[in-house]
C-alpha cells in the first residue's frame, strides 16, 4: 500500500513537472515575438494605408491640394522603405515567428507600397520565399508581391493582382498579365479567389472610396464581371 502511495506521488510530481516544462515553453514562445517590432509595424502600417488607400486627400489633410498630398504620400512610403529594408537586413523577411501575423502582413504591407525601390522590392521578395516554404509566412501576400515585382521591372504579372480601373464605369481590370487562361490555377495554388470574383471586390471597394465622383458623371455602382466570365487582362 505504502508503495503503491508512492508511486503515485512521483507520478504526480512527474506529471506537474511536463506541465511546468510546457507551461515554460508556451511562455518562451511567446517572449520570442519581437514586441517593440510588432507595435512598430502596427504604426507603420496604420500610417501606410491613409496613404494607400486614399487618391485623393482625406478630410485630415483636406488643406493640402492633390500635388502636396501626393508627394506627402510618397514621402511616407519612401521613409517606411528606409527602415524596413533595415530591418530586412536584420532580421530577413519578418514571418509569423517573429511578429505574429499581423505584425508579418504589416511588414510585407511596407514592402509591398516601396514601389520607388523595385531592388528592395524584389531582394525582400527572395527572402520572402524562404518563409514562404517555411509556413512562416503568408503565401497569397507573397503572390500579390510577385506581381508587383514583376511590373515595377517591367515584366508581365502572374496572379492578377494588380490592377487598374476603367475611370468611366469603375470596373477593375488586370494590368499586364502573363498567360490570362491558366491565372485561377496558379492563383488557386496560393490560395487566392478566382480572378473575377477579386476584380468584383476590387471594383466595389474602389467605387465606395470615390463614390462622390462617380455620382457626379451618373454612375451610380461599377460594372461587375459575371463570375463565369474571365477578364483579359491588359496585355500592351
């Protein structure tokens, strides 16, 4: 019985220590994310997308006209590249590993709008891959990516993801794209939407941010693809 008491004490005591020994590894990996990094990206990318999303100066910066906001835009991202692409040397690609997610997704954000530095681009684009093969990263941003290397150094897009819009019905449209045919297979295999179901949000969102305008010219939504039907692409 007295042994039977003990052997269940050590087992017990065996039992707290894996629970201690896991309890203490959960913690080290959380300590791992890099949180000054983290809170950095966070700004960064809450400061890149007033920027990005906006063609015309929101109500914050309603005093400047169209030609200071665009050089003020293109004063943020030039500023954002300087140090991501410090932090690019320090640490390579930020993945999942380092910053979480959503810090990962912000850097690639900064990377993504350094449209003045297509080599930045491109040498992030490369270490990106790495992560990429490593699930450390997120394989549709890397796609988005791609395309976007592909067109600052003028070569034709792979997935379709960048895009331009017919300015009188606000419908989005692919710019150049490689192999129109086969681009829902290979943006399928990064886990991206069909192309014209992407062209459809692209379109709505772009019609809701410029929404005043279109009004104006009697435009009242943009023109939709039917999801059967696949666009083109503008191959000039």
């Amino acid at each position: 019985m007295r042994k039977t008491f003990q052997m269940l004490i050590l087992g017990l005591l065996m039992m707290g220590c894996k629970e201690r020994v896991s309890d203490q590894k959960e913690s080290e990996k959380k300590v791992q994310f890099n949180q000054g990094l983290v809170q950095e990206l966070q700004e960064m990318a809450q400061i890149d997308q007033l920027a990005a999303s906006n063609a015309f100066p929101p109500e914050k910066y309603s005093q400047l006209s169209q030609e200071e906001w665009e050089a003020y835009k293109d004063s943020i991202f030039r500023h954002h590249q300087k140090r991501a692409e410090k932090m690019l040397d320090k640490y390579g690609f930020i993945g999942y590993d380092l910053a979480g997610k959503e810090g990962s997704r912000n850097f690639w954000l900064i990377v993504q709008h350094s449209d003045h530095n297509p080599d930045f681009q491109n040498e992030a684009l490369e270490k990106m891959e790495i992560e990429v093969k490593k699930e450390n990263a997120e394989p549709s941003s890397f796609g988005l990516l791609v395309d976007r290397v592909k067109l600052n150094t003028g070569e034709k897009q792979i997935y379709g993801t960048q895009v331009a819009y017919d300015t009188v019905t606000g419908q989005a449209y692919p710019r150049k794209l490689a192999d129109s045919a086969n681009v829902n297979q290979r943006r399928k295999s990064l886990g991206l939407e069909p192309l014209e179901i992407y062209l459809n949000r692209m379109s709505e969102m772009h019609f809701e941010m410029n929404k005043k305008r279109y009004i104006k010219k009697g435009i009242t939504e943009p023109k939709l693809y039917k999801v059967s039907e696949m666009p083109a692409g503008n191959n000039i």
